[in-house]
C-alpha cells in the first residue's frame, strides 16, 4: 500500500480541478464504513470555521479554549508551512501539538483501503483524514478551505458554524464580488451560527437572510467592550493582548473564540493561556522580522493598521491570481523597500509582471537574500504561505551556520 507522502505526491497541486460532486460522491460510500454519521456531530461535535480571513487563528483559539477545559481537541486547518502534520494540531491529557507522524499514517492506512476514496483531490483527501481521526476527540475543530457549500469540509453538518471576515479572495473560484463570495460562504452555515464583525456590512444582511430562511440561531458579534456578558473578564483579556503583543485582528478573532467557548458552556482562563500555537498570524520571529501568511487586500490593511507610521522592508512574492497592486497600493504606506523573494512554486507570478507593478507604484525593490538581513532593520515576511514557508527555509539555514 502506498504511504500518505507517496499519495500527497501524486494528488499534486492543492487547487486541483474542481468537481463539485466528488467529495459528496465519496463521503457517501465511505461514511457507512467509518461510521462517520455515528460520531461526527454527536460524540465529537464539529465547529465549522469558514471565511476569507482568521479563520486559522480563530480555530486555534477555540481550540485553546478547549483544551483549557479539559476537552480534547483535533484542530484541521490549511495549508500548512513546513510539515503536512501542522495541518492535525491535537490537544488531549497527554499531549498537544502537530499529529505524530505515526498516528497520521496508520489514519491513512485506514483511509487509503478503501478504493472509493482515491479520486479524492489533496485537500479532500487530508478532509478525510481529518474525519477518520476525529473518533478519538471530543471536538473536531474544522478549517474550511477556499470555502463555501462546496468546500469539501462542507459535506458534514456542523454543531457550531463560525463565520471570520469575509472578503474578496479566490475570486476565479468564488465570485468577483463580496456578495457573491459571501452567500457561496454562507450557503455552507449549519447548527448555532456565529458571524464575526465583518470589513464589508453586505454581509450581515446576506446571513440573517439564509439564516432565518433556515431556522438557524445567528449571532452577530463587533466588539468585547459592547458585550456584557464577559464584563468580569475583560480586565484579563486587555492583559492577555498586551502580554502577547496582539494585532487588532487576533484579538477580534480570540473574542470570537471566546463568544464560541460560551455557546458550549465554557470560558477562557487567561491567567494561564499561552500565546497562539500557530505560527504565520503576525508572527514575532524576532524583534525585528514579522511573518504573516496573509495574502489578499483585507490582510494587507490590517498589516498597514498594525505597522501604522513604521517603514519595513516587504520580503514579498505572491500567486499570479492576487490583486498584486492592490495589495501593494494598501501596503504602500509601510513599504521602505520590497525585497523579491523566489519561490518554487507553479502558482507564483512571472517576475517580470511583480516588476512592473513595483516600477507602476513607485516602490523601490531588488531581490532578497537571506545573507543581506540586518539586525537593525524592520522586515516583514507576507504574501502566501508559499513565501513564509520559503523564507523560513532560508532563515534556518542561516541559523544553522551561525550555530
């Protein structure tokens, strides 16, 4: 039988093309097998988290969350930067963190016997995984992909949906505008909805709509200190922020979580919450180099908000389908100089085309090199997980030397 990294390999690029039928199609012949119906949504409940951005860092705060209260957690989300493990964070009394790679592969093992489930693509495939290892957790905290009511992580009913803000992204596969991303987004919503403060107020409208034309309890949140209900915690959780240096937007997303922990009877104890264990989300590598995973225009003016008046150095690559000069016109205000970072990568945009957005911007620009980073000057690393994922490559290969 094949292994799970000889499979991966052969399902190629993670955006393969897209049949709207076929993970239904599989789910239905294998869940009789794996007795899925049995236990998601019932011994492990699934809290289903669809948007355009957050989405990671708002599951792994739930995920915390849980985990705080003694509850074990598989945490799925997508892509990963390093290690196709990141995608399986699990949380049980003896042990939180990225799936061991040998309960990973016996999960494939068991998956990969059934003939059915090999047309799947590679996110449908690590989809299934995810539902075959969610037998042994009380919760399946469940990233959706591009999203929508054909995303793959779609087919399962959920007993939380949640809902991070959404925003034009994957335009080619969702829609060219907000409101036709939304409603394929929010087509997808099931069980207790909550919907996050939203960028873009056409959403609000759009999901009290589905959800009243389903019969679903919708909640729509804004901020904490509008929120009664957690009035003996918000002390605590401004202490938290500023312990761990948090952007506006993961501390928009960790209020949602903790709207979320609430609905299932729990709460936060942030007197002994870690920092968020998902690397990529405004990440501080050092004091002087930020990661950040984001790729699209929302992500970019969240950057710029956070940065406000301080000039960096843009490590910068993108995929040919992003609004490349959008992105970089919001980031403008920030950028000292863009430093061009080669990926491999089939999705990365022709130099050339980066080049002449650059040039059209008036931003200055030469190519990176990981040998030329100066511990006196502000980077960010941003564009794809494809870019932090290259330049973390780098830059532990210059800490290897330097050890």
């Amino acid at each position: 039988m094949l292994s799970l990294e000889e499979v991966l390999a052969s399902k190629g690029a993670e955006y393969a093309p897209f049949d709207r039928g076929r993970m239904g199609r599989i789910y239905a012949q294998i869940a009789p097998v794996y007795g899925f119906n049995e236990y998601l949504t019932h011994t492990c409940k699934v809290i289903h988290i669809m948007g355009t951005n957050g989405k990671g860092s708002t599951g792994r705060f739930v995920s915390m969350g849980l985990a705080q209260n003694h509850k074990s957690v598989l945490h799925f989300s997508s892509p990963h930067l390093l290690s196709f493990n990141e995608r399986y964070y699990i949380s049980r009394e003896d042990y939180q963190g990225d799936i061991h790679s040998a309960e990973l592969e016996s999960a494939h093992q068991r998956l990969w016997s059934i003939e059915s489930v090999h047309e799947a693509s590679y996110f449908e495939y690590a989809t299934l995984l995810a539902f075959v290892l969610a037998r042994d957790y009380e919760y399946l905290v469940l990233e959706a992909g591009v999203g929508g009511e054909y995303d793959s992580t779609s087919v399962i009913g959920a007993n939380v949906s949640v809902y991070t803000p959404i925003g034009l992204d994957h335009q080619d596969m969702l829609g060219q505008s907000v409101q036709e991303i939304a409603l394929t987004k929010l087509r997808a919503m099931s069980g207790y909805t909550l919907i996050a403060k939203q960028i873009h107020k056409e959403v609000i409208p759009l999901a009290q709509s589905i959800a009243q034309e389903r019969g679903i309890v919708c909640e729509m949140i804004t901020d904490i200190s509008q929120d009664s209900d957690f009035s003996d915690d918000i002390e605590a959780f401004r202490e938290y922020v500023l312990a761990y240096h948090l952007p506006s937007f993961l501390r928009a997303n960790l209020y949602s979580a903790m709207r979320i922990l609430l609905y299932l009877g729990m709460k936060f104890v942030f007197q002994g919450l870690g920092g968020l264990s998902l690397r990529g989300r405004c990440e501080a590598l050092n004091a002087h180099i930020m990661l950040d995973v984001g790729h699209n225009i929302d992500g970019a003016r969240v950057l710029s908000e956070h940065f406000g008046t301080k000039k960096v150095y843009l490590v910068y690559n993108s995929y040919f389908q992003k609004d490349m000069e959008a992105i970089l016109y919001v980031l403008l205000p920030i950028i000292k100089q863009v430093l061009i970072i080669s990926v491999e990568n089939p999705r990365i945009c022709p130099k050339q085309r980066l080049i002449n957005i650059l040039q059209k911007l008036a931003i200055p620009y030469k190519d990176f090199d990981i040998n030329q980073i100066k511990a006196d000057r502000d980077y960010l690393v941003f564009g794809s997980f494809s870019v932090v994922e290259t330049f973390l490559q780098q830059y532990k290969g210059i800490e290897c030397k330097i050890n």
